[in-house]
C-alpha cells in the first residue's frame, strides 16, 4: 500500500464575481475578509483577488466573471455560539437566511450578491437546537 503524501489544510476557494470591487466591500462587511496585499500583484486581468478571514486560516481567490451564475457552495465551520451569533450577525445584514437541521449538525445557507451559496455549518447540534 502506498503512501499518501500530507496536506496541509485548504489553501483558497476559488469565488467567481461579477466585481472585485463589490464583491470586496461584500466580503469585508458580512464575512470580515480583507485584502491580502503581498498577493496583489496577481489581482490583474480577472484574477484573483485574495481575501482572508481576520485570523488568517481561510482565503478566497476572487475572479472575475462576466455574466457568472453562482454555482460554489462554501461551507464554514463554527462552535455553536459562534453559529447562534452569526445568525444574528447574517440577519443584521439583511440577509435571507435557510436554516437546517440535519440531524448531526445545523447549517445557515445564504447568497453573496453574485449568487454564491455559502453555509456556515456546527456540530454542536444539541446546543444550536435548545436555543433555536
């Protein structure tokens, strides 16, 4: 039986935009993603813009694509608080929220406004549920 070499973890998703510009200032305020400037120098011609979370552990490649009809799905992991308090933050943001139950686990399903699904997903189900 072979090995398999290690990896690392997920380095990027790949994110298709109508608009760096707006998908950015989207990013920023809903998720928290800002820019990673020592990545810039690739954001030419289409892409990608690379975005990351506050700590760092996860990045987006943007692109950009006319006429794209949203088709990747991100899911996000989070402990059940933190699910419960980005209910809360999604809701604040105006966003159409679907909320489901799947017997293991909960996940929160909502849009970017280029039609990309994202979910945030916890398995601390229990805890989700008596709060819910």
């Amino acid at each position: 039986m072979s090995t398999v070499p290690r990896l690392d973890g997920v380095d990027h998703v790949h994110v298709y935009v109508a608009s760096w510009d707006a998908a950015e200032r989207w990013y920023e305020d809903v998720l928290g993603f800002k820019r990673v400037e020592s990545l810039m120098s690739w954001a030419v011609k289409g892409g990608p813009l690379t975005l990351e979370n506050p700590d760092k552990t996860l990045h987006l490649a943007l692109f950009e694509k006319e006429n794209h009809q949203g088709d990747s799905v991100i899911a996000f992991g989070a402990t059940g608080a933190n699910f419960l308090a980005w209910k809360t933050h999604l809701e604040n943001k105006g966003l159409k929220l679907r909320i489901a139950d799947h017997q293991l686990s909960y996940s929160l399903y909502f849009t970017d406004p280029d039609a990309n699904m994202h979910e945030i997903t916890t398995y601390d189900r229990e805890a989700v549920a008596r709060q819910l």
